[in-house]
C-alpha cells in the first residue's frame, strides 16, 4: 500500500500558503476599495478572512492589526448591510486573543457593535454578542462603559425576544454572568424584567449544563436586596425546592452540585429583609416549613442550608420568638448533637449562628438556658476551628445577658473559664479574642458573684480584663470598666495584686488624661477609681499619679454626669490623701 503521508502533507502546505496569499490581497482590497466594492466582492474578503483566523488566529489578527483593516471595520457594521454579520464574526475571533482587545477598542468598533444589538437579524446578534464579549472579556473598565451605554436593558429584551434561540440565549447568558459581577450594573437589571426572564428560561431546562449557566448568573444578581425580592415574586424558590426534592437521595455528580448550588441560592435569597420575611409568612409559609424539614436529614450540605436559613430568618424578634415557641430550638440541638465528635464544622457554625440570633430576644433566654442550650454548646469547648469557637461564645454571651443564675452557673465552670483566658491570647483570630473578653467580661456583669470573681481571678483572668479597657472599641472598654468595677467592690483583696501587675491605675490615669475617651469611659473609670483606693498598694499608686490634677479638670467637663463624678471622685481623693 502506498505512503500517502508526504502528499497529503504537501497538499496542506500548499494549502496554508494559498490562504496566506489570499489574506495578503484580502486585507488589501479592504483596506483601499471598501466604499467602492459590490457587496459580493467584500464577502468574498471577508471569507477569506474567516478561512485564515480559522487556520491561525493569533498570525492572521496580527497581520490584520497591522493592515490598519479594524479601522475599516467600523464603518462596514451596519444592519442593513449583508456583511455585517461576518464583520462581526471576524471581530469576534480576533478579539479571543488579549493583544487585539485595545485594538479593537481603539479602531472605534465598541460603540456601533452595541448600536448592533438593537436590529432583528439573530446571525448578527449572535455575532455581534460575540464580539462584544470577546473585546471586553476580564476588563471591568470595558464592561462598565457597556453598561453606561445601555447594554443591559437591550440584552434582557433580547433574551425575552430569542429565548427560542439557544445560542443567542446562550450569548446572552454569557453576557449577564460577567457584567453581573460589577455592582453598577446590579441597579440596571433591578430596573428590568430579568428575574422573571431567568425564572422562565429556568423552568424549561433539562440539561445540568444549561441550568448551571443560569445559576451562574442569578447568584451574582441575587447579592441585590431588590433583585431578590424580584426572583422570589418571579418564582425562583419553588423551582429551588424542586431541585432539592429531586437531588437529595442521588449519588450521580451533576445532581449533588446540584443541589448544593441551589440550596445556597435559596440561603441567599433569605439575606434580603423583605425577601426573608415575604418567604418566612408568620413561620407557616411552606418554604419555611421545607426548609425546616432540611436540618434532620442526612445531606450534611442541606443541614447546613437548613440551619443557614433558620440564622437568616432569625434576623427580627418577631421571627425569633415564633420559632422558639414552635420547637426550633430542640431541632437545632439534636443537630449539633449529631456533629459532636468529628462533625462538619461549617454545619457546626451555622447551627450556633441560628441558636446565637435566636437568643436575642430577652424572651427567648430563659426559654432556651431551660431547653439546655448552654449545655449543648459547652459540648463544642474543645473545638479548635476559631469560627466555631466565635459562634460559641456569642451564642453564650446572648444566652447570659441579664441571666444572673446562668451567667453564675458559667462563670463557676473551671474548664470554661480556663478556656476563655487562653482565647483571650488568640492574636491570630481577633474575632474570637474579642468574644472571649466580652464573655469574661459578661459574665462578673450579669452574676455579680463573688465565686465567678474568684474563679476568673484563680484562672488569670484579669489581666485581659485589664487589657479590654484599653480596646479601640468603646463598647469593650466600657463592659470591661463595668466588670473591674465589680471585681474591686465584691473581691478586692483577692484580685489586688493581679490589678496592680496588668498596670491597671497607670490606665486608669491615661483614659482620664485622654480628650478623646468617651464620656461614659470618663465617668467609669472615675467609678473604678473610687472603688481601688480601698487597696493599700492600689492606693498608693493613685496618689503618685496626681489623680486629683486630671479629676478637677473634670468638673467642668460638658456632660453633666461626668462632671458630677469628678466632683465625687474630687472629694474621696481628698480625703484618702
């Protein structure tokens, strides 16, 4: 049998070099007789263009870069003409490469591409989204002068117009997810229909590949509060709880990231305030009862979902108490139960953000201590991932607040106690730093109990509290002046030499000192001060720090309680000097 090998080789060769050839007269003729040429003429061109780009795309945009032919271009894209498609088309394709972008930007073509998307033919509009994508692919600047010049609204009528169509559906689709990443563009399609087009193109699909697109776009969208409402009153959720419904039990890749994005889409839309609320309907709406049906199942990715959603409803009182009264607490505490030992954290996390907003309402505190929530939560004390410890300690630090005998209870448990003076050292998580000197703080607060004082004190505590009075937060400053506070009125003697070692009067002198200090930061160190002169050693240290200088200053101070206090705290100096 004979080699064929070598002829066919030369044939392409011979091929290529033909093309070659063609390209060079193309983009001569272009460029000198575009104004004259029959339109037969200039298709033929332009073929011989599309031939090239298809043979080597990076050569033949280069050499048509240098031909000066993209300038020619602009004036060729017009919806009459019969060649305003393949323009576009070959536009298209040389844009695919980053180099020819600016190029094509700078021969003006932008503008009557986009003049393009208003004509009826779907080959140019196809053509033309194509080319419009492709020169302003991975450029925000591009894309925000697309969307200042009307695109949006003009695609969101094209996708209701063509949505027969499945590749112009697909340019457009294309065309939503990128600009759906500027927040500019958010505003615009909240003035269009696009939800209701999205929900009804989404409605019709089969293929995991074809919904995955859509989804693609409705997450960036769905980050707006107004779009939210809009694809919720367009039906989205329904469709959501479908997926889910049809997806749990399955096994097959496609359905279980399936079901994940739809599960987090439907978590997103819960973030909306009127979104949440329109779903949640008084705690009888049928979404909030599916999704409540989610946490006990056995897809640790509806869970989390489902426990996400409980949080996010959880955003008002009204919500929170109508779902504790309807047993939403013991369902959350049987799922944490069953992720104790080696469980999902991120299930972990969102089961104590959902008990955490809960536990805002003073209503709901008594509820849920007698329920047993502390006891479930402490269950998570050795956990070492900082998000679930920051959950803990908020959801702790919620339950106690105006609770004496549980802020007691807790404040009496060693292991806590010891756990929150080593978190208290977390420099490399400073949100669970931060909740474990709230917490430590909170719990001398609401107690007032001689034992918490003393068990805080055994486990070094008061250092942090010290610390805490220097915080950049004034709330934090303040919790931890109240809390010192107490420790020198109920347990001075036993604390004294931790105060004195954490500088505790050298503070107290420069937040006096300090203009910038809160007046309520003023009036409780004031407080504070009174209350260490009891201690010798403190006492001391007050007087060689000429309190008396900064406190008379005071009193003249424009808050009228301040003022007051400096008087007070003026006399008892006085008198203990």
């Amino acid at each position: 049998m004979a080699d064929v090998g070598p002829i066919l080789t030369i044939r392409t060769t011979v091929k290529m070099a033909l093309i070659q050839d063609n390209l060079s007269d193309a983009l001569k003729k272009l460029k000198i007789t575009t104004t004259d040429s029959t339109a037969d003429s200039l298709e033929g061109c332009l073929d011989c263009l599309l031939q090239a780009l298809a043979q080597n795309n990076m050569e033949t945009s280069e050499k048509i870069q240098k031909s000066g032919v993209l300038q020619v271009f602009a004036s060729l894209l017009m919806p009459q003409s019969s060649c305003t498609a393949k323009v576009a088309n070959i536009i298209a394709e040389v844009a695919r490469n980053e180099f020819m972008r600016n190029p094509c930007v700078d021969a003006g073509l932008v503008p009557p591409l986009v003049q393009l998307l208003n004509c009826k033919d779907q080959e140019i509009l196809l053509q033309t989204g194509r080319a419009l994508g492709n020169i302003c692919y991975d450029s925000h600047t591009l894309q925000s002068q697309l969307i200042n010049m009307g695109v949006i609204p003009t695609l969101v009528k094209l996708l209701g117009i063509h949505c027969q169509n499945a590749a112009l559906t697909e340019m457009c689709l294309v065309a939503f997810g990128n600009l759906a990443e500027l927040e500019s563009s958010k505003e615009q399609f909240a003035y269009t229909n696009i939800a209701e087009e999205l929900v009804k193109l989404f409605k019709k699909q089969i293929e995991h590949d074809k919904k995955e697109m859509i989804f693609e776009v409705l997450a960036p969208l769905a980050e707006n509060d107004v779009i939210k409402l809009q694809l919720v009153e367009a039906g989205l959720v329904e469709c959501l709880l479908e997926i889910v419904q049809k997806t749990v039990d399955s096994d097959r890749e496609d359905d279980i990231a399936e079901l994940k994005t739809a599960s987090d889409l439907m978590v997103l839309l819960l973030l909306g305030d009127e979104s949440m609320q329109k779903l949640f309907e008084g705690g009888k709406g049928s979404v909030f009862q599916r999704v409540l049906s989610w946490i006990p199942s056995n897809s640790h990715q509806l869970q989390l979902a489902g426990a996400l959603a409980i949080a996010n409803f959880a955003r008002n009182d009204g919500n929170c108490i109508h779902m504790v009264d309807n047993g939403i607490v013991q369902i959350l505490m049987d799922l944490l139960d069953r992720h104790v030992e080696d469980g999902n954290v991120t299930v972990q996390h969102a089961a104590l953000s959902a008990l955490r907003n809960l536990a805002i309402p003073v209503v709901n505190k008594a509820k849920m201590l007698s329920a047993g929530v502390a006891e479930t939560v402490l269950k998570f004390l050795r956990s070492e991932m900082p998000p679930v410890q920051f959950k803990l300690l908020g959801t702790l630090r919620m339950l106690i607040d105006a609770q004496a005998e549980a802020a007691e209870q807790l404040g009496k448990n060693i292991k806590l106690v010891e756990r929150l003076v080593e978190w208290c050292e977390a420099k490399d998580h400073a949100g669970v730093m931060g909740e474990s000197n709230r917490l430590l703080s909170a719990l001398i607060r609401h107690s007032k109990s001689k034992d918490v004082i003393r068990t805080i004190v055994q486990s070094g505590g008061i250092k942090h509290l010290v610390t805490m009075a220097t915080s950049e937060h004034v709330i934090m400053q303040n919790e931890a002046l109240v809390a010192l506070a107490l420790i020198a009125a109920l347990e001075l003697v036993t604390a004294e030499k931790d105060l004195e070692n954490a500088q505790l009067v050298q503070i107290l002198h420069r937040l006096l000192s300090d203009d910038r200090s809160a007046p309520e930061i003023k009036y409780n160190s004031m407080v504070l001060i009174c209350a260490l002169i009891g201690s010798e050693p403190l006492q001391k240290e007050v007087q060689s720090m000429a309190f008396l200088e900064v406190v008379s200053k005071l009193r003249s101070h424009e808050n009228k309680t301040v003022a007051q206090q400096a008087s007070l705290t003026e006399q008892r100096l006085a008198v203990e000097s």
